[in-house]
C-alpha cells in the first residue's frame, strides 16, 4: 500500500549559500528590502513584510554558491511524521532533524527528493512581527511573502510525477504532442509552488517572491538602476504568459536567480482546470512576445544533496524547449490571425 503524502500548505523558505554575505546583504536587505529576522556571523534569516514565520529566505556563507534546500510548511506537526515515512517508503535517503537545526524552525524532515535536491518539511516555526500595515516601513519595492521555487531537471515528467504523487494540483504545463518541457504545480490556491523547468539538473532555476501591486516590481527596476546596478537586471519587468503574473528576473551577487512576480491567479477550486501551453506559442513565457534572454534558459545554481556536497549534473534526453521552438520568443512573423502561432525565425 502506498504510504500517505504529507498534507503540505505551501512552499516556504529556501537556504542559498552565498559566498560574500555582506554583499548579499546589500542586494536581499538594501536593494530588495527583505526584513532581517536574525544575523549571525556567516547566516542571515529574512522575510518579506506579509511574513510572520522567522524567515522565508536563509542565506548562509559558503565557498561556493549553491542551493543548499528547499523548505515547505505542512499543515501540522504531526504531518512531518507523514512526510517521514512518507519518503522512506519511498526508499529516499531522509533524516529528522530536531528543532532549531535551522535557526527559527522546529522538528522537520529533510529528503533528497528524487531529482536530486534537498527538501525539508516543517510545521513548528517562531513567530515575528508581521509589517503588512508598517507602511512607514516599506519602501516602494515592499516585497509582500515568498511565492514559489523553480527547478531545472532533465526529465520534467518524472519530476511532475512526482510532485503530483505529493497531491500538488498542475496549473499549466508547456508541451507538444511528444513531450513535456515544463510545468507548475501548486498547493496553496496560486499557480504555483513549484515549477519545473527542463534542463541539466538538479539545479535551482529561481525562487520567487511576490508584490502586490506592478508598481513595487518597476520600483526595484528603478532603484537598480539609479544605483548604476542595473546588471542585475536578467529578464524583464514583463507579463508572462504563463501564470499571466508581472514579472521581474534579477541576478544576486553570487549568480542565485531572484523572481519578482505579482498578479497571477487563484486555483483554489478542486476541479480548477491545467492550462496547455503549445511550446511553439511564442506568448507563452513572455506574453507581449518579448525574446527570453539565453542565459534564463541556460544557467541555475549549483544543488547540495542530503550530505551537503554539489550534486552531479544530468542531461536531458529529449530535445529542450529551445531546440524545438520556431521564433524562441523572438520577432516571429506574424501569421494570420487563426493560422496558428507567431512564428519566427531563430537566430
Ligand atoms: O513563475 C513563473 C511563471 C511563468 C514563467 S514563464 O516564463 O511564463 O514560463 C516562468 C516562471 O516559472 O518563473
Ligand atoms: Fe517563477
């Protein structure tokens, strides 16, 4: 008999290793405005204004950059048990942790899921103060909570699979007759808490954190800019097709992906309907048909395991969404309207 999936709420914290903290300090606290929590020497603990758990965001000194997990929050302690012998019916190498092994979290379970990543499951957690209404502390970049972890793996479907076996709903998925080349899958009622990104994997691909309102996405654009940072700039601010949120990509000081994303949709109803992208739908990451930059296809962070050392790298089998698509997001020739899609030609 197949073992019970944890009853998981939502995608939570990510710890990233970074190799200059003050410099990452600079980029998390000075630029995005994220709230420090707590600060140690080689660790700090952030969140966003909405937030009233100890942090959504660890970033903690290393050599190297890297991924070091994902966290998600289930819906009761006694639901980390789940999660437990939920993975180790799965023969997944997992340990339990006791409280405090991060700073701020109680007891929880860490797996290496898989595809290779480290994902830790959660309840017990400190409370903070929530600044939703500190309007006299944000700026106008005020970044509101976590939104969702986007991953790169070699096989999207076995990764979908898997998040699905997890009782994550699919919202949208990019495909064709013969493969799938990406999807997210949600559990609290947004588009996504994951998202699944083909590619050589494990890596991270980016975690993102919502605004409410586009303005707060321009700000940061502004304030990079103005602070001649404007190359930390990776993708957009743009719509995306998928997910139809406002977007922003930026680049941290170490190379860790950052997503800026408001407006997207909710998915709480049971039956709420996937939506399927044609990957030679040239609106489909980028809405107004603006190129996608080679590089946010291309690179991800590095993926600790369960003992804390880089995962290797596998390849995709099958062609990737950039081997496949005519126009690739570029200036497609626009076909008349019902023949199909924007088609372009490739560079
Ligand atoms: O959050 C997201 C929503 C949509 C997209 S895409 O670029 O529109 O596919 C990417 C994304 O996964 O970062
Ligand atoms: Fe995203």
């Amino acid at each position: 008999m197949n073992a019970q999936a944890p009853d998981i709420v939502r995608a939570a914290y990510a710890e990233l290793v970074v190799t200059d903290l003050a410099a990452a300090r600079w980029f998390y606290v000075d630029v995005l405005g994220l709230v420090v929590t707590a600060e140690e020497p080689d660790a700090l603990y952030l969140r966003a204004f909405e937030e009233y758990l100890h942090h959504s965001l660890v970033l903690r000194t290393g050599s190297a950059p890297a991924l070091a997990r994902l966290a998600y929050r289930v819906r009761s302690p006694r639901e980390v048990d789940t999660a437990e012998a939920y993975f180790r019916a799965l023969d997944l190498p997992t340990e339990r942790v006791a409280a405090g092994a991060t700073r701020g979290i109680g007891e929880a379970v860490r797996v290496e899921d898989p595809m290779g990543f480290c994902v830790e499951f959660f309840y017990e957690a400190t409370h903070v103060e929530r600044f939703t209404q500190a309007y006299h502390r944000h700026g106008g970049n005020a970044i509101a909570r976590i939104d969702h972890f986007n991953v790169m793996v070699p096989d999207v479907q076995a990764a979908n699979d898997h998040y699905t076996g997890l009782g994550f709903g699919v919202s949208e998925q990019i495909e064709d007759a013969e493969h799938l080349y990406a999807a997210w899958l949600y559990r609290k009622s947004t588009v996504h808490d994951i998202a699944l990104t083909g590619g050589d994997g494990p890596r991270l691909h980016h975690v993102a954190f919502a605004t409410n309102e586009r303005h707060q996405v321009l700000h940061i654009c502004d304030v990079l800019g103005s602070l001649r940072a404007e190359h930390h700039i990776e993708r957009g601010p743009g719509r995306h097709g998928v997910s139809n949120a406002f977007y922003l990509y930026l680049r941290d000081p170490d190379g860790h992906r950052i997503e800026i994303y408001t407006s997207d949709y909710y998915t709480g109803d049971p039956d709420n309907p996937t939506i399927h992208w044609d990957v030679h739908d040239n609106r489909r990451r980028s809405y107004w048909g603006h190129a996608v930059v080679p590089s946010w296809y291309s690179e991800g962070s590095t993926v600790l395991g369960l003992d804390g050392t880089p995962q290797p790298l596998t390849s995709p089998t099958d062609p990737g969404e950039a081997a496949v698509t005519i126009g690739a997001d570029g200036f497609g020739e626009r076909v008349p309207d019902g023949e199909g899609f924007k088609l372009g030609h490739q560079s």
